[in-house]
C-alpha cells in the first residue's frame, strides 16, 4: 500500500515533520510519501491561500494517482479537499475531518487547539460542515507570543484551560504543524489528544483496506 501526504503549502520543515510522524505510525507496514504543494503559499492562513495552493495540490493528485492507493490533505483547514474528491477515484481523506470526526468517537465533546486565534471562526465553520458542532466544547488557541514560555508551554496551557473549562474530553491538534506534539499533551493532560496527521492515515489505510472510496453517485460526479 502507498499513501500519498499532501502539504498544501510549500513549507518543507513541516512535510519533514509529518513524514516522520508517518513512518513511526506505519513502522514498514505500509509506504508514506509526503510532499510539498509546488508553488504553494509558505502558510495555509487565509481562503487565498487555499485557492493559491489549488492548482499544484491538483497537479499532484493527476500525476500520482496511478502510483498511491490514497491521497491525505494535510492541513487541518481542509483546503480543496472537495475538488480532490472530484478529480480522483482513490480515497481522499482530509486532516480536519479526520480528527475531528474520530474525536467524536472518542468522547462526549472535543475541542480543537488551533495554532492562532485568527483561525478560530475557520475551525467553527468546518465542524459546522461535517455535522460536528453539537459535539464541539470550543476552538481556542494560545494568544499572541509574548514572555518566556515556550510554545510546547503555550499549547499545554490552553490544553489545560480546554479540558477544565470548556469541559472537552478529547482535544484536536488544529494544525498539520503541529504534528508530534499528541502524546506530550495527553501524557500531561490525561486525555486523549489526536494528531490529524495520524488520524487521516487511520482512516486512509482502513479504506484501501475495505476496498471502498468517494462515491461518485452525485456530488463528487465530475461528469455533468
């Protein structure tokens, strides 16, 4: 089985970082390949940059489908993730929806952890589109860096606030970036804490696997 990682931006320190995180959680049972978004914005922030980022993420899919089984979108916006769906006959499975659904499964409520408070009404909106936003506790995210605390200090401070005043059960890492950080925050916080990175090659191999991928009935038909 191969699995294809597509960064939608075209920052290599995070694909390395997520290709890393890939081979621990595949430990030789199956191929991960992470790549960059050629002509892709530094960082997912804003619409634009989705829409920036489409055109190489589509090139990459039309070029790769043949070789990989599956494609990941690893940014926890899901950016142009409907338009992969379209074009390819391979599953598909985004970062955001990943986690976010499985924390669903996980607990009672979640929330997601997001890297810049500037994001929050974007991680709303998205638990709004998968039908998630009765089991959603909250979207927080540290505010603007400032003092000494370090950015693993930062994080686990929100976590704190999240599970003991919002009430969630189980938190979402809210950024492909923030790949590797999972298991340091639940062994300090006590619950559990999913990287979407992990959660979509969960779901991903489980699909080849089943031998099952986007229906193509109406929605995601490219013929009209």
């Amino acid at each position: 089985m191969k699995i294809m990682i597509i960064n939608p931006n075209s920052d290599t320190q995070t694909t390395e970082a997520m290709q890393k995180t890939a081979d621990i959680f595949s430990n030789g049972d199956f191929e991960v390949v992470c790549i960059s978004t050629p002509g892709g914005p530094k960082f997912i922030g804003t619409y634009e940059d989705q829409i920036k980022a489409a055109p190489g993420m589509v090139n990459i899919v039309r070029e790769n489908e043949k070789e990989f089984d599956a494609f990941i979108i690893a940014c926890h916006a899901d950016p142009n993730l409907d338009v992969i769906k379209e074009i390819t006959k391979k599953p598909v499975v985004g970062i955001g929806e990943a986690s976010m659904k499985i924390a669903s499964m996980l607990g009672h409520s979640f929330s997601v952890l997001s890297p810049v408070e500037h994001s929050i009404p974007n991680k709303e909106a998205l638990a709004r589109k998968y039908h998630l936003q009765d089991t959603l506790a909250s979207v927080r995210a540290p505010k603007a860096q400032g003092g000494q605390c370090s950015e693993e200090e930062r994080h686990l401070e929100v976590a704190n606030i999240i599970v003991n005043e919002d009430n969630a059960e189980v938190i979402v890492l809210g950024c492909a970036g923030m790949t590797g950080l999972d298991k340091i925050i639940q062994d300090k916080i006590g619950v559990p804490v999913l990287d979407g990175v992990v959660c979509a090659l969960i779901i991903a191999t489980g699909l080849v696997k089943y031998r099952v991928s986007t229906s193509k009935l109406r929605r995601y038909n490219p013929v009209f």
